[in-house]
C-alpha cells in the first residue's frame, strides 16, 4: 500500500505548491489538514494541490479543501486543484465540487488563476 | 448467494481503512461488477467504515468491524457489522454542498456518498448486541419492482 506523502514547495506570487501523494482518507486527513493550516498560520493562502499522484480520496479527505477554501477566498487566495487522478476527480464529481473549486493543468495555469 | 464470498474483521482504527479498500478491490475484481464502479464502491465501503470508527466506538473504546462481501450474477453486497452504540444514516439529510462549503464544514458527506453510491442501505440496529450496515449494488442496474 502506498504510504502517504504531502511535499510543498514555495513559488513566486506568495503561492505555495503542495504535492500530494497516495491515500487521502479518514485516516491521513490530519496531516493534509495540518499543512494546509500551518500555511494559512504563516500567511499563505494561494494554494496550488497537485493531486496527480493522488491514488485515493475519500470525504475526510475532501473536507479538508472544502473546510480551508473559504479561508483561502477570504484572504485573496484560493486553493486550485491539479491534475487530479479520474478516481480522485469522480469523487469531486459525485460531491458536486468540481464547480466549486478551481482545477489547472499545470502551474503556469493555475498561477494565472490568482492573477 | 454463491460465487464470491468472504469477510475481515478489523478493530476500530482508521489505519486500517487501506486494508478495507484492498479487500473490498479484490471481492469486486471476482464478481462480475464493472471496473467504472470499483472506485465508487470502495469508496462507499470505505465511508461506512470509516463512519462506523468514528461514532460506534465511544471514548475510543476498542472494538471490532465485520466486514462481509457476497456477490452472484445480480448483486454485490456489503454488510458491515459492529456492537458500538447506534449510529442510523436513514436520520441524516442530504448536504448542501454550498452550504457546506460556507460553514466550512468538514464531515457529513459519507453517509450522502453511501446513498448515492449503492442502490440500497439498510441499517439494523439491536441494542447490545449488533449493528448491521448492509450496502447493495445491482449488477447490470437495479431491478424494477413486479408490479401488482
């Protein structure tokens, strides 16, 4: 089973980069959470999730982008999705939040989206 | 029921929710489901689960979750067994998505999956004794009920 990761990466614009790898459930939702927090605690609140090698996600996962992206909005960022894996991106489908956040491509396209 | 047939027990710990999915992949690999609904399924399986762990068991208290998995030619069935305190999905509405997302509400989205998943969720609920969750997913669609 793969293990999960979370690697983030400072770019230009105060936008953060954020990786995320493996299974995203009730059981790793903290530390997503956590990382999530403790950049909102450092001022960052552009997000940028690459969920590309995202193998799972369940609804504690999703609620930890539901919980933080009002947050994110509230202080002139935002958390756009990446490449979600189409098991990760039908699970945003079936929760109807694929209409509510932002999703890109790649970073040049998700860093026009805080333009 | 017959061709595919089997069942885990774990204790009430969200680590092994991977050993819940990995078990639920493989009873679907052996029916005759469709791969499009793999995902979906485990995910339902995995909300029950989950669900279960988080408000069965109070004061983390430990205890056990039976999950069972049968499957022939026309459904696939989960029932998920527990003896944790009642917790009925059938009390709980439909989210509003956006309403969730402006409270900034985190939970309550896995029994709406569940439902929305899955063609049929039965709850039994005998006090001290057994909670019964039981997951249905018709092969080929849900059958249309015989008319009178």
């Amino acid at each position: 089973m793969a293990e999960f990761h979370i690697q983030t990466k400072k770019l230009n614009n105060n936008i953060v980069f954020i990786a995320v790898q493996g299974f995203l459930d009730a059981h790793t939702f903290e530390e997503m959470e956590k990382t999530i927090n403790d950049l909102f605690d450092g001022g960052t609140y552009r997000l940028v999730v690459d969920l590309s090698k995202l193998d799972y996600i369940s609804s504690a996962g999703a609620g930890v982008f539901i919980g933080a992206i009002g947050t994110a909005q509230e202080n002139d960022g935002n958390i756009v999705l990446m490449k979600p894996s189409p098991n990760v991106k039908e699970v945003f489908d079936l929760l109807g939040l694929s209409q509510i956040f932002p999703f890109a491509n790649d970073v040049d396209g998700a860093a026009k989206l805080f333009a | 029921m017959g061709e595919v047939h089997d069942r885990i027990v774990i204790t009430n710990d969200t680590k092994f929710l991977g050993f819940v999915r990995e078990f639920t992949s493989r009873m679907i690999r052996q029916s005759s489901l469709s791969r499009e609904d793999e995902n979906k399924i485990i995910l339902a399986v995995d909300e029950a689960v989950a669900n279960i762990i988080e408000h069965a068991y109070e004061n983390q208290r430990e205890g056990t979750i039976d999950v069972e998995c049968q499957a022939d030619a026309q459904k696939f069935v989960v029932t998920i067994r527990d003896s944790g305190q009642q917790f009925a999905p059938e009390g709980v509405e439909a989210p509003n998505i956006e309403g969730h997302v402006k409270a900034k509400k985190k939970k309550g989205l896995g029994i709406y999956l569940m439902r929305l998943i899955m063609d049929e969720v039965r709850y039994t609920f005998r006090e001290g004794i057994q909670n019964e969750l039981v997951l249905v997913k018709y092969i080929g669609g849900k059958p249309k009920t015989p008319q009178a």
